[in-house]
C-alpha cells in the first residue's frame, strides 16, 4: 500500500520498513556484480562502459548543437519559455531532491512538493528516490570510490563520466546502508518513482514541445530541439558542474580539509549550488551559504517565498556564531579580516 497523504510525516510501521529495504535491496544491490567487491575505499578498479549510455550522451549532444543553430530562427517568447524551463528544473534539484528530499533541510506542505516533483521531472535526472539516494551516499563517502561521481578519479569522471560507466562495488555496498525510509514514506516520491518514466518523459520533452506550438504557434522543430533538447542538455552540464567544479577549483573558507569549494560561476549558474565548502560543512542548512537570496543563490530566495506564503516551513540554519567557530577550527580565517558583515544577508531560524 502506498502511503496516505495524512500518514506522511508518522513513522512507517516494521511492516513497511521492511518491504521497503527489500524494495531498496533489490534496485541498489545486483543480483550478479559485474567486477569482484573490494574492501579499500580509494583501491582502484576498472570500470565496464555503458555503451547504450555513451551512445544517449552523444545523441542529446548533437541534438543540442542543432538547437544552438536554431535559436536563431526561433521566436522570443521560445527562448524565454526554454530560460523558464531551465529555471523550474533547476529548482526540482535544488530546492526539492536537494535540499528538501535528499538533506531535510526544510519542510514543505503537499502543493509544494507536487510541484517540486513535477520541476525535478522537467530535470530529468532519475527519481527524486534514486537522486536522493546517490546524494547521501555522495555525502556520507565524499571522494571515496563509495562517492558515485568521486572527484578524485577526474574532471570527466565526476563530471559526466560516471554516468557512462558501472557504479564501484563500493557505492552499492555502502548504499545499501543509507536511510532511505523516509523517502518512501513521502506519497509524492512514492507515486513520482512508481510511474516516473512517463511522468519524465512528458515533463521533460513532451510538454516542453507541444507548448510552444499550441500557444504561440512555433514550429516542431524548434520547439522540441529548443526548450526540450538543448534545455535539457545544458540543466544537466550546469549540475555536474556542482559534483566537478565545485569540487576542483575555487576557495575553502569553512574547511580546508575537503575537496568541495566555493565556486560563484558554480552558483550562478545552478541558482545557489556553487557555496559547495559551505554545504559540506553545513549539509543541515536549508540556504547551503551563510549569505542572503541576492548573493547568487535564486533557491533560498525561492524557499523563503514560499515560507512567506505557507508552503515552506521548519528551515534550518546555521546560526553566525557556529558557522565563525567553525572557521576558526577548520577553516581560512584571512576573508574575514577584509570583509564587513551585512546583517541583512545574515538570518538565524
């Protein structure tokens, strides 16, 4: 039985639990391991290509490098609709499978979150539930080869390249022991991952087509390579940027010794996701930056409107006194010596 809207925020009964870790098992763990299990975390192993995979990420790239050639020929309201589709699957990961799925960080009442299902689906990158469930073990086992897009193994690999080749052993084995119950608890990623081929295949191609066509009468063409194909393509590259380049290059004011850093080109283009040393630091933090909505970071702006009007509430954050010792402890002091604090992009909940 999938459970009922009022069950949603109860603890799941012993009889649910344990069809969902059986239902966990089954899609984390292969039946038939395709490279032997190994117990080191950073031992290297190789890794089977997904050529179907490889074949996909090499259609949907040529398809976007048409539809750069035909935003010449499309119409403005087009191009302003691909921008706001961009925008509302940026928000499906970001303020939905990141920050309210994946890290709890805030609560948001059911309208919220069929909304941030559908936007997450525009997105098209698995299940709010497998999302989710990559992102914990992500973060439990951060440049390990437990990590699925480990950046340690490289630009490309934590890029997109992971995506192209077998997971490690490791990330089926030590996700196999991350919580995910409470997931499946939540109706809307129950439903959304019981039928979310269809429900992704509408919201990111399909409707994305046939509005601008209906309403504003361009052609099937632009439409479809436009705002589906190449909207789709570069929301993914601005994500990957987050476990690639906001793992690489940028600066650790909160913890020097971790890999994420602060990346503002990060930031802007992924609405808010670039403070990545804050994050990793403070998971628990609904704003992931210990700065406002204007400074880069679209998401907290779009969480607290929505607490403004009741469907966001519980957001966490780290108040100013724990984020600065834990600066003192483990991070770069120097920024502080020639920055002032703006209260205004300082805010305790």
């Amino acid at each position: 039985m999938p459970p009922r809207i009022e069950e949603y925020e109860t603890v799941l009964t012993n009889r649910q639990k344990q069809e969902n870790i059986e239902q966990i098992q089954e899609q984390v763990i292969p039946s038939a391991p395709l490279v032997a299990p190994v117990k080191k975390e950073n031992e290297n192993v190789d890794l089977p290509i997904v050529w179907k995979n490889v074949a996909i990420f090499i259609a949907l790239h040529l398809g976007a490098l048409y539809g750069v050639y035909l935003c010449f020929y499309a119409k403005l309201p087009t191009l302003i609709f691909a921008f706001i589709m961009y925008v509302l699957g940026g928000l499906g990961i970001t303020g939905g499978a990141h920050r309210l799925w994946a890290h709890k960080t805030y609560k948001a009442k059911l309208p919220l979150r069929i909304f941030l299902a559908f936007c997450q689906s525009v997105a098209l990158q698995n299940s709010i539930f497998e999302w989710c469930r990559d992102h914990r073990v992500h973060h439990k086992h951060a440049e390990t080869n437990a990590d699925p897009h480990n950046a340690k193994r490289g630009f490309f690999f934590s890029h997109m390249g992971w995506l192209m080749m077998r997971k490690h052993p490791l990330v089926f084995e030590k996700g196999a022991r991350i919580p995910l119950d409470d997931l499946l608890a939540d109706p809307v990623v129950y439903y959304q991952r019981k039928y979310y081929k269809p429900i992704a295949i509408f919201c990111c191609f399909v409707f994305p087509t046939i509005a601008p066509m209906i309403l504003w009468g361009e052609s099937f063409t632009v439409a479809y390579f436009v705002p589906a194909i190449l909207r789709y393509v570069w929301t993914l590259h601005i994500t990957w940027l987050v476990n690639s380049v906001a793992h690489m290059w940028g600066w650790k004011p909160y913890d020097k010794r971790i890999n994420p850093v602060e990346n503002l080109f990060v930031s802007l283009g992924a609405i808010g996701e670039g403070f990545h040393n804050y994050h990793h630091t403070f998971p628990q933090d609904y704003a992931t930056s210990e700065y406002g909505a204007a400074y880069l970071n679209f998401t907290k702006g779009f969480i607290d409107a929505m607490a403004f009007i009741g469907q966001a509430y519980d957001r966490n954050k780290m108040s100013e006194e724990t984020v600065l010792k834990r600066r003192q402890r483990t991070g770069d002091l120097s920024e502080l010596e020639h920055r002032e604090h703006d209260e205004s992009h300082e805010h305790d909940y």
